[in-house]
C-alpha cells in the first residue's frame, strides 16, 4: 500500500492533479444544472457500462435532451450506428429509466449511499459500479467506482488479494472501505482518489 500511496503523492504534486482538480470542479457544478442534464448523465453511465466510455460519450453528446424523447427504436438504431455495444439492451434500459425522472430531486434528498441502493434497485443497467460512476459525476465525494483498471491497481498493489470475476454489493462495500482508508490517510476524498488512479492507469482524466 505504501508505495500507491507515494504514487498518487507524486500525482497530486504534478500538473495531473490541476486536471484533477478542474474535473472535480465540473463534476460539482451539477448542484446547478437542470433535471434534464441530471437525466443525460444517467444515460451516459447506462450506456458507459460494459462498454466504451468514449463512445458513449459521443452517443450522449450528439443526443442531449433528446434521450427524455427519442423512441426505443431510433434510440437503439442510434446507438448501433455509433458502433455501441449492447444497443437494443442500451435502448431498452434508458427508455425505462425515464419512469424516475426528475432523478435529480429524487435523489438530491438522499444520503449517498441510500442514492446509490436507490438507483441499483430501480434504474435498470445500473449496479453498483455504474450508480457510484453517476452520483461521482454529479457530484457525490465518498463513493468508489471500481472499474477494471481500478481492481488491477489495488491486486498488483497487493491490497486485494484477487480481481473478483462478480461483485456483489458486500464485495463491492469491502473493496471499497480498503479505499476508504486509502483516501483518508492522502487526505483526498474518494472522488479526487479515482481520478487519480484512473489517470496512473490510463493517462487520462475521464469522465
């Protein structure tokens, strides 16, 4: 564990933690922005899980407010064209997922937890990963997103003692209190510590 610790030190003294730091910046911005832009992000962590996040990104961009509309069909033909895995499913979920909006006040009253156990339990498409993924993106400081590049890091730094093939929501909770006191000891919050691990895996500041 030291030796991530003293990794991510050397990341928070170098121009990544600038990027860092102005992603987060974006990410907090969202206590301001519409319902509408609430309901895209949840689009695109339905449409980033088990797939691309680049594309997905582009799917959400070129869509905008038009995800609250668009049918099931031209949604699913969109998606496919965009070379995305998964379209008819994609399509499926995120025309399903307009029951819960607004999401934003449904969720703003909540703990972050209790946002996380509400959106695994309703949206379907989302588990725990891709809820924490959403409520980071808009916000939230202290839940972790595990992602592959994420669990690699912590088993080659021999803090978990394997990947995990399935994360149940007790697996995902355990590996999650291991970054807990990972962020805490940096005095960084869990947010600010994925990006960073994020960025020692990939060299990017992602979404």
């Amino acid at each position: 564990m030291r030796k991530l610790i003293q990794q991510i030190k050397n990341l928070q003294n170098s121009k990544t933690n600038y990027l860092v730091n102005r992603r987060l910046k974006e990410f907090q911005s969202f206590s301001k922005k519409s319902e509408v832009e609430w309901f895209s992000e949840l689009c695109f962590c339905i449409l980033a899980a088990n797939s691309k996040q680049k594309t997905a990104q582009n799917i959400q961009k070129k869509l905008q407010n038009k995800l609250l509309t668009i049918s099931q069909q031209d949604l699913s033909l969109f998606i496919k064209e965009n070379k995305h895995r998964f379209h008819n499913n994609k399509a499926k979920f995120i025309i399903e997922a307009r029951k819960f909006h607004p999401i934003k006040s449904k969720l703003s009253i909540l703990p972050e937890t209790q946002a996380r156990d509400f959106l695994v339990k309703n949206i379907k498409g989302i588990g725990m990963k891709e809820a924490s993924h959403f409520l980071r993106n808009t916000g939230s400081q202290n839940l972790a997103i595990l992602d592959r590049h994420v669990l690699r890091t912590l088993y080659e730094n021999k803090i978990i003692k394997e990947i995990p093939k399935s994360l149940t929501s007790k697996t995902y909770i355990d590996i999650e209190l291991k970054l807990k006191e990972i962020a805490k000891e940096l005095n960084i919050s869990q947010a600010k510590l994925d990006l960073l691990l994020w960025f020692s895996k990939t060299g990017e500041v992602a979404k």
